[in-house]
C-alpha cells in the first residue's frame, strides 16, 4: 500500500466524500474499515438521524 492511498481516502472525507462511496473504491466489504480514514469530528447535524424542528 502506498503513502498516497492511505491519504487520499482522508482528504476526500475531509472534503466531504460520501463515505459509501469511499468504501467502494476502496473495496472495503465493511463500513467500519473504511471509518478508520474518517478523521472529520462528528456533530449532531451532520448524522442523518439528527431531528430537526418544523
């Protein structure tokens, strides 16, 4: 494994990649492999479970 594939799967969830298809192009059979390049701190809004009021 190179230094540029273990940073380049960073750097695109850094910016915002949807982290499924960062799976997939790394062909990772579990999500949580590919969790491990997410670095990005996790905020309440930006879980697809967080309510919003209308």
């Amino acid at each position: 494994m190179g230094f540029g594939y273990r940073l380049y799967p960073s750097y695109v969830l850094d910016h915002q990649a949807d982290i499924a298809k960062v799976q997939e192009w790394l062909g990772h059979a579990n999500i949580s492999t590919t969790r491990i390049y997410d670095h990005r701190k996790m905020r309440p809004e930006d879980s697809p479970t967080f309510k919003i009021n209308y």
